[in-house]
C-alpha cells in the first residue's frame, strides 16, 4: 500500500487529494488532502469515487473500428488515411472536433488535440462553452475590452455576496472554483458577509442564505435591471464613476433601466415588492457587492442582458478590480498581469459556411453549428475529445441522424458512453489517475493564485495512451507538428511537455513540480485590469448590441406577458458530473423530472411522465418538489433515459451575438405518459 498526493481533475475545484494505492496497482480509497491551502481537505462524493470509476467495467481498454478491437498502429493508420483523403477531396474544415469537459483538466492532451487540429488547418473547433456560458466572455469582452476576464469573489473581503442561478453546494461554483462550499460560506457570514441567492429554486446554497428570492425563470435581467436602477439613484459611487465609465454611456445605461420600477418588476418576477426594496438596501449597506451567475442564467435566453447588468451593478457600485468586490485572477501560470493588452472592438467572425451569421468568438465557432455543419455535408470527420454530445448537445434526435451520417466520429474517452455507441473509432485515453497534470487555464477561476502539480498516481492500464500521444502520432503520420519543435514523439513525456509551460510560470519549474499539494503564490489581487486591459482604464457599460437586446427584451416583456406556462430549468446534481460517472452505484434513481405539486395538478410522485417543448418531447418519472418555484420544472442535464437535449434544438432561439442555444427558461408542459 502507498498513499499518492495528486488532485482531482472533475470539476472546477481540483481539491487535493491522497489516493491509497495497493501492492497490485489498484485504487483503495480516495481522500481530501488536509494540506491543500484551497481545498483544505475537503472532497466530495464524485472525488471519492475516482477509484471506482478507474476500474469500472465500462472503461475502454483497447482501440476499435466500427465494434471491432484493433491494434494502435492499425487505429491510427486508417484515421490518419482517412484525414488525408477528406481533406484532399473537401478541404481542411471538413474535419472538426468538439472537446469537452473530460479534456478540460487533461492540459497535454487538450493542447495537444487543439494543436493537431489547427495545424490541420481547420477553422472547424467547439467545445462545450458555447452550451455553457458564451454571455460570460462575451460580456467580458463588450464592457471590457477582452473576453478572459472572469471576475472572482473577494472571499476575504467581501461584505455582500449575491448568487444568481449558481448552486456552489452542488457545483462547487460555476466559473469560480468553490472547493469546501459549506464552510467557506459560513466563514463568509461569520466575518459578517451577508449572502443572497436568487434561484426558482429554494436550493442547498439557498437554505445557507441570509435571503433567498425566487423568480419567474428567465426574469433576472429585470431584478437587476430594478437593482441598477435604484443604486444609481442612490448607492452609486460617483468618484469612481467619474474617473472611469464615459458620461453618455451612463447616460444610457440609466436610460436603459428607467423603466424597471419596483411595481414593474414585483409584478414580472412575482417576486415581492418588499423583497426588492430589501435587496437594495443590503447593496446599500454593503456598497461594494460580489455577485455571481451561473448556469440558471447562462443557458436562457435573456443570458447576455442579464450577465450585462451583473457587470453593471459592480461598475456602478465601484466593485470590480477591487477590495471587498471581485478580482480579476490574472493565473499562477498565465501571468495575465504581465502582458499588454488591446481592446477588443467585440466584433465576431463569420460562422462556417451553413450557418454564417452564427458568431466566431474566442477562436472557435460555437455548437449551434455543429449539427448544420454536419447536415449540410461540410463536416465530414469529427473528433470527440472528451465529450458527450449526445447528453449534451441540443436536439438529441437530430443530432443522433447527423453522427451517424458522418464518414468518421472518432471518439476519445475513458469509458463507454452515449456517444461511442454511435462512433466509428474509439481511441481509449489515459484517465486523470494514469497521467501527471497542472492546471492549465482553469488556474485563473481560483480563489487565490495558485497552482499545484500532479504526477501519475499509478501506470497507464491496458492499452490505453495518453491523448496527447494519440494526436502527436496521428500529427506524425499526416506531416504535421503537434508537439512543441524541440521534442521528438519518441522523447516527450507528461513531464518534458509539462515543463515546457510552466518555464513561463510565476514559479520555475523545480516549485511548480514540488507543489504536490498545491502552493499560493497570493490571494487576490487588485489593479491590473484598470491598468492594462481597459480602454483608457474605462469600462464601456452600455455596448449597443446589449441596450438593444434589452430593449426588445422589455418590448416582448409588455406586448406578450406570459403568467402561466411552465419554464424548464436546469440542475446539476451532487454524485455526478454531466453524464459522467452516472453509472456507478445504483444512481439511476436521479433521472427525475422535479416540478412543484401544483404545476402537475392530479400528478403525483413517481408517475410517468411526458414532458414537451416546442421543439421535443422527454419521458421521464415525476419527483412532486416544493422547493420549486411553482412555475419551474427542473430536468437535470447527462442523463439519457430522459435526455433533457430532446426538449431543445439547435436552430431554436440561437442568440446572435454568443451562438448560444436556448436550454433554459424553454415553455414545457407536464402530462401522464
Ligand atoms: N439541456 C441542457 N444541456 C446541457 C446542459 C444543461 O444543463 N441542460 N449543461 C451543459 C454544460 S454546462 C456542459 S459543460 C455540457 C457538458 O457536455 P460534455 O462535456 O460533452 O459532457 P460530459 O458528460 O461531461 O462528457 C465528458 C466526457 O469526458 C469523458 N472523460 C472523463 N474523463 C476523461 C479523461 O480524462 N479523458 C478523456 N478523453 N475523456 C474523459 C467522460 O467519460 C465523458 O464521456 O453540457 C451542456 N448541455
Ligand atoms: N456535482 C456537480 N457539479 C458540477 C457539475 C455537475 O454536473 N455535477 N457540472 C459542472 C459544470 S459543467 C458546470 S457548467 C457548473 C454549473 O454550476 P452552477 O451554475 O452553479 O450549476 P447548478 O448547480 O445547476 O446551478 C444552477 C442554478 O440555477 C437555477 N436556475 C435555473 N433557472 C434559473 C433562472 O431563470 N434564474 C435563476 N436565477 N436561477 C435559475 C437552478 O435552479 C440551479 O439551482 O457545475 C459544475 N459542477
Ligand atoms: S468538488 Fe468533488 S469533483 Fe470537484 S474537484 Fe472536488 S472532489 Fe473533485
Ligand atoms: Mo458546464
């Protein structure tokens, strides 16, 4: 038996762990790592199970072609031939790739798979943030200057924090990596910090609040709008102000929400006019306010406007890029405050061929176009880099058609899913435990600045290969460089290729490495964002496309009020993550359709059910919530016995600015199957 420091590689976290290892390589337990300065020994159920999963039956040992178990050479041989000849008959974009969640924590393959498909010469690149969250970068990039900002909770400092549509105890936090949720919160509110959630659902993050208000899915943009409003009648902080958003675009932001009055909005969101006044008296009192959305937000289709008076309300209240409101993590690795910076001018490129308006942001085109893509014969070969479309991408049905009609889906993961049921090759990558890693990237969600580093925890099984070898040896056979120039595929190693990144990092090297438990260059950091990335140290706070999505937002608002229909909204739930580890234990018991009891009127608990959209119909079973906004019906996503992709699709309601699908806020009724 030996014990193994390493970190998880599931979710945003990445808390540390201690893997028990036994004398015949097998996984015997995972816990926290009580030195972790972040994580602080905290793990939750998907973090515990990684041993389980490492073993899981389902896991993919060896490559196969169209069902059929093949060696290595023979796999890649015929991809690689494959490659060469649709592109000599239709061109570099007809070979695309999505990567996914599984690839985000695997920092040598996911660099590698990017690189092989850009040397390839395809424009043809998604990943799963366009069903995400594209309204954070693109807001980010609108108000300003440049899409990699995220802002971060000032968690030692902060007096107010506001969630909207982000459950951490669930997630552990939607583009803010929240390790140990439950007590970082109550140390929040033991400093005296208030927390404030609004969610149509009275969530586990909920019941930890101080308030909790809940809304009509999909009117947020309204509550903040009232929150904008009155703050900058009273509560503003005008100096600052002054010194860094232009007069006339605060002349019409003001404009903008002049009409958001406390009845107004009261009578939309059904939330309390009491309730308002009482949120605007807590941004009052705290002056600077911390303020997060998530995925309730994120996947609606009022995502941009509402993540736009997000950014407002810290502008007006003089709270980013600054103490006791949010901070911008420039990254342990990316040194982010250290460069210099152009503002963007916040125009998108063109979309690929069959869907040109859709908008190219952040170098990628976004899902919406995969399936057009794929119809319209243009994308011929597609590349799943740790993915799950089929759980995850909308319009399951026609999504399912489009695979199969493709010469190739070539699939990289480490087990069976939905998803390589319908893949002509299966190429089986190295898990997280099989293979040394450091964040890359995702360094910059952080509560702090910070890195850590992980070798194997134990060899590589089977015949599965590190993904990074995987495209290094197709890039070889195609005449085409995957790996840095210096390096050869015969001696680069998880560690040479580690190395060569962090050679730019704040640590060298030898500290990176050392940092098994992870390491804290600092906490948060103020100024850099003033300084280098704003326009003359401005924010742009009222970006034509967004005063003018708002304004037809409320036009809608006041020609067509809806006061009935139920609204689907999405959930993340604790012992999985999207479709992945689904399978293990008895969990199939989750795959539950949660409305409130008086939305299903005769329902009861455990009926079967059919839900339908405009777009498709779920069957799924009934789970009666009074935790529930009554007019929230609450799908979770990654399941496919009832795959919520069926109720959406991807032609519906695509926003032209983000390429983002309408996932949440979608109509839907509720009836007996
Ligand atoms: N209607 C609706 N749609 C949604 C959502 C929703 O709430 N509602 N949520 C959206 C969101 S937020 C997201 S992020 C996407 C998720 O979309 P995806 O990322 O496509 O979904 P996952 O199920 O996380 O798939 C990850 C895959 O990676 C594999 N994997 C795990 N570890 C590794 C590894 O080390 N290497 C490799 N190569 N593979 C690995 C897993 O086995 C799994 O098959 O779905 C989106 N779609
Ligand atoms: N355990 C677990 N953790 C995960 C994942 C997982 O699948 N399982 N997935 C990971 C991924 S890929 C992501 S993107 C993050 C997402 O992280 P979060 O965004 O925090 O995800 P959720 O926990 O689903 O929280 C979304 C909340 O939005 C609420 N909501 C829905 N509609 C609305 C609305 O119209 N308005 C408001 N205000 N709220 C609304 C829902 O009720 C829900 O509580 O989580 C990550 N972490
Ligand atoms: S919260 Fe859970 S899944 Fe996420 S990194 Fe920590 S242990 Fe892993
Ligand atoms: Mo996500």
């Amino acid at each position: 038996m030996r014990d193994e420091t390493s970190f998880c590689r599931i979710c945003n976290a990445m808390c540390g762990i201690v893997v028990t290892v036994d004398d015949e390589q097998r996984v015997q337990r995972v816990r926290g790592d009580d030195a972790h300065p972040l994580s602080r020994g905290y793990t939750c159920p998907k973090g515990r199970a990684i041993g389980t999963f490492h073993h899981d039956p389902r896991r993919l040992d060896r490559p196969e072609i169209r069902g059929e178990v093949v060696g290595w050479d023979h796999a890649l041989d015929d991809i690689a031939a494959l490659v060469r000849a649709t592109i000599e008959a239709n061109g570099p974009d007809s070979i695309g790739m999505y990567l996914a969640s599984g690839s985000a924590f695997d920092t040598n393959g996911r660099r590698a798979a990017e690189r092989f498909l850009r040397m390839l010469g395809s424009a043809q690149k998604y990943t799963a943030a366009t069903i995400d969250t594209p309204s954070k970068p693109l807001v980010a990039e609108l108000v300003g200057g440049w899409s990699g900002l995220t802002p971060v909770w000032d968690h030692e400092r902060s007096s107010l924090f506001l969630l909207v549509g982000s459950n951490p105890l669930v997630s552990h936090g939607h583009s803010n990596a929240m390790p140990d949720p439950i007590v970082r919160l109550r140390e929040h509110k033991a400093r005296g910090g208030e927390l404030w959630v609004i969610d149509p659902r009275r969530t586990e993050t909920a019941r930890l609040a101080d308030r909790h208000l809940a809304p009509v899915p999909s009117t947020d943009h309204l509550v903040l709008a009232h929150l904008v409003r009155e703050i900058l009648r009273d509560g503003a902080d005008h100096s600052y102000l002054e010194d860094h958003v232009d007069p006339a675009a605060l002349r019409v932001l003001t404009q903008t929400v002049e009409p958001c009055t406390r009845e107004m909005v009261a009578a939309a969101s059904t939330v309390d006019a009491e309730d308002l006044d009482a949120l605007v008296d807590a941004v009052r009192r705290a002056g600077r306010v911390s303020a997060l959305t998530g995925t309730g937000v994120s996947m609606g289709k009022h995502a941009n406007i509402t993540e736009w008076m997000l950014w407002a309300l810290h502008i007006v209240t003089g709270s980013y890029d600054r103490p006791g409101g949010m901070w911008f993590n420039p990254g342990y690795l990316l040194q982010l405050d250290t460069r210099e910076w152009t503002a963007s001018d916040g125009l998108p490129g063109p979309g690929p061929a069959s869907r040109p308006l859709l908008p190219r942001r952040f170098d990628e085109y976004p899902c919406a176009g995969v399936v057009p893509e794929i119809e319209a014969g243009n994308l011929r070969v597609l590349f799943v880099v740790g993915g799950n479309p089929i759980c995850a991408l909308p319009g399951e049905e026609r999504l399912r058609a489009a695979l199969a009609s493709l010469d190739a889906l070539i699939v990289l993961d480490v087990v069976r899913t939905d998803t390589t049921e319908l893949a002509t090759h299966i190429l089986p990558a190295a898990g997280q435990l099989e293979r040394a890693d450091l964040p890359w990237l995702l360094d910059a969600y952080q509560l702090a600045v910070a890195t850590q580093y992980t070798p194997a925890v134990v060899p590589l099984g089977a015949e599965r290969r590190a993904m990074w070898h995987t495209f290094a040896s197709l890039g070889e056979r195609l005449g085409v460089e995957v790996l840095p120039r210096s390096m050869s595929l015969a001696d680069a190693t998880d560690e040479t290729l580690l190395e060569q990144i962090t050679s730019r990092s704040r640590g060298g090297v030898a500290e990176v490495f050392a940092a098994r438990s992870g390491t804290v260059h600092s906490g948060a950091v103020f100024g850099w964002v003033h300084e280098r990335v704003l326009d003359h140290g401005r924010w742009r706070i009222a970006p034509a496309p967004l005063v003018e999505q708002f304004t037809a937002a409320l036009a809608e608002h006041h020609e067509r009020p809806d006061s009935t229909s139920l609204r689907l909204i999405p959930q993340r739930q604790l012992r999985k993550m999207n479709s992945q580890l689904r399978d293990i234990g008895d969990r199939t018991d989750q795959v539950l359709v949660h409305a409130h009891p008086q939305a299903v009127g005769e329902l009861i608990d455990g009926d079967t059910v059919v839900v339908e959209s405009p777009f498709g119909s779920a069957i799924g079973v009934l789970h009666t919530d009074a935790s529930l906004a009554p007019r929230a019906v609450s799908i979770p996503h990654g399941w496919h016995t009832t795959n919520v992709c069926a109720l959406t699709d991807t032609d519906a309601e695509v926003d032209p600015y983000s390429g983002m699908v309408w996932q949440s806020g979608i109509p839907v009724t509720v009836r007996r199957a």
